[in-house]
C-alpha cells in the first residue's frame, strides 16, 4: 500500500492533485483508514502488530506527502514569479497626457501678464443678479443689454452675467483703494453663434482704483499688456465708445501686424483689430459702491479672451474652442 501510495504521490503535480492522493489513502473512507478500521475483527495477538506496520504506513506516507507538498508548492511559486515576472527591456506603451485646453493656456498667459504688473485676482459667480450685472454699473432701466433677446434670466432678479463687470462692484464694495485686480471668467449672452460669437465665452476684467489714476495710466497698462501678448511691434489705438459704467469710454484696437502674408480675416483689410473695452470708472459707479469720486479715480477693461486667443493663433471661429475636435485641440 505504502509504495502504491508513494508512487501516486510522486505522480502529483499540482496542489489539487496531491490533495486527492491524500484523500485516497488517508481520508475518512481512504485505503489505510479502511485498514485500522477493520483491526477491530482480529485477534488481540494480532491487532498490536497490524496497528504498527498500519501506523509505520501512515508516516511514510504523509512525510511523502509533506515532502511532496513542499515541492509542488515551490514548484507554483517559481511558475508565479515567472507569469509574473517584468521584461524591462519591454519598449513601454504610450501614455496619451492631456493638456490645458487652448482657451485655458492663453487665460493663464493673460494673467500673468497682469500678474507680473501688480494685478491680484478676484473672483464672481457666474449667476448674477439684475443689481451687480446692471443697476450698480449705471446701466440705464431701458439699456438693449437687459433685454430678453440678449441676456439670459433665471428670473426677474437673476441673469447668467453678461460680462465680468459686475465683480468690479462687488470688489469695490468689500475693499478701499488702491485696488487693482483682474478678473477672468465666463460670460453668457443670447447671441447667435458665428464665427466671432458663441453664447458661453470669456472675458477677463481689470480694474485700478487710487488717488490720481489717469487715462494715461490705462493707456500705458494696455500697451504693456498688447505688447506682451502680441509681441514688441504691436501698436493700440482708442476710439471713442459708450460704456454706461464708464466715462469717457474708448474700444482698443490693435495693429494687425501678424495678418499680412496670407491674410487674416479679422482685420478685413483695415489692419486693425477690436480688443476690448475700456474707459475711467463712471462717478456713479464709485459711488455705488461707497467711493468717493472726488478724492478716488479709477480704470477699467474688458476683453475678449476667446477673440484674444483667436487672433494671436490666428484661429478663425470661435465655435473650433468648444467643439472639442482633437485635431484641433492637438494643434496646441
Ligand atoms: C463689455 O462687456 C464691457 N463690460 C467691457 C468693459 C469693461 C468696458 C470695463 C469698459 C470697462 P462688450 O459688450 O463690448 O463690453 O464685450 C467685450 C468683449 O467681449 C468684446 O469685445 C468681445 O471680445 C467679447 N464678446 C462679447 N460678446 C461675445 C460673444 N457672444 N462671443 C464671444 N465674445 C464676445
């Protein structure tokens, strides 16, 4: 029994099959069980004798066993550590990595500008109310702006903010001068999307608020900035314009020095292009928000992010930012 035993033993290769050997033999119904059990209809001479050869047959047996397991055992891990093991002369696969969105690398660009000129951030909700969108920026009751058809209400009180005008209120409000922030964020309006219009864009707001501000200094601030963003050759220009919030109030375009060559549908052959808009903070405004204008004066801007990106990349439709078409978006 013991050799037959042995030799199935030895014949196992996994863990599964050993296990069935040891069933066979030393299970509840195996063979040698089997055996000590029927001790019971012999003699008493020869019990002692059947039970130690018995007993002797059972050792050998479960030291092959032991003996067989450890093998088999040493023999899966070293298959294990094998399925397992890294080739690391393996070429690696390519990770795709995402990157900053287009719209978002020329708004960080932007602010560090202005960073870089003394600028903090600030921040406002997007949803807005009738009061920091309109009322506290001089914007007349009857102003086109309110209307239905091109601003978006959640209710009577309530608006997806325009512009990111309304957070100079809300800075002003919370803080004495000097102030100088910048505020870059969403805007909605009820516009039909074109090629320079989309309902969602972004603006980026500035505002500088002390004792003796000048239109020079806003002048000198825009040039620095336009400079910085589109290189040492380029040129502004003010033209007059109406701001309620703002008095006197320009638009600023700048030269279209990078559209000559193939042409740049922007500048229409005029060689200027509309940047943003901008003027001294409107008296009313000021006061609005608890500021003397007598001893304070201040400046404020507001530009086009999307159409800033689209003309310093020369990208001719808004629509390609949020369409989120990769051959586009790889370009940057
Ligand atoms: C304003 O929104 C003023 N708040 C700017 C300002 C701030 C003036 C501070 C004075 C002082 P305007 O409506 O012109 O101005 O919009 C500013 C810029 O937003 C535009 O020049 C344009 O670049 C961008 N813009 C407006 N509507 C859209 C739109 N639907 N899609 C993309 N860009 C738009």
């Amino acid at each position: 029994l013991e050799e037959v035993a042995k030799n199935e033993i030895h014949q196992a290769n996994t863990s599964d099959e050993l296990e069935k050997v040891r069933v066979k033999y030393l299970g509840k119904k195996g063979e040698l069980t089997e055996v000590l059990r029927g001790m019971g209809s012999l003699s008493k001479e020869e019990r002692p004798v059947v039970g130690k050869v018995a007993n002797i047959v059972r050792e050998g047996i479960e030291e092959a066993l032991q003996e067989a397991k450890n093998q088999i055992k040493n023999k899966e891990l070293q298959a294990k550590l094998q399925a397992e093991a890294i080739d690391v002369t393996m070429p690696g696969k390519r990770i795709k990595l995402g990157k900053k969105h287009p719209l978002m690398q020329g708004m960080d660009e932007l602010k560090e500008i202005f960073i870089s000129m003394g600028f903090q951030v600030a921040q406002g909700p997007e949803i807005e109310t009738v009061y920091y969108n309109f009322d506290a920026l001089n914007a007349p009751v009857n102003h086109p702006s309110r209307d239905m058809s091109d601003t978006f209400y959640i209710d009577e009180e309530t608006i997806l903010r325009t512009q990111t005008s309304p957070v100079q209120v809300r800075v002003m409000e919370n803080k004495k001068p000097p102030i100088r922030i910048i505020s870059p964020g969403r805007c909605f309006r009820n516009d039909t999307p074109d090629a320079t219009h989309t309902p969602m864009f972004h603006q980026l707001e500035g505002l500088v608020v002390d004792k003796g501000i000048t239109l020079a200094d806003l002048k000198g601030t825009l040039e620095v900035f336009a400079k910085y963003f589109f290189g040492n050759q380029t040129k502004i220009k003010f033209r007059p314009h109406n701001f309620p919030f703002t008095e006197p109030s320009a638009e600023i375009d700048a030269s279209c020095f990078k559209c000559s060559g193939s042409g740049c549908s922007f500048c229409k052959g005029s060689g200027w292009i509309e940047l943003l808009g901008a003027g001294m903070v409107h008296p009313n405004v000021l006061r609005n928000c608890g500021i003397d204008p007598e001893v304070y004066s201040g400046f404020a801007f507001g530009m086009g992010v999307d159409r800033l990106v689209m003309l310093k990349y020369g990208i001719d439709d808004i629509r390609l930012f949020f369409e989120n078409d990769m051959r586009f978006l790889n370009q940057f």
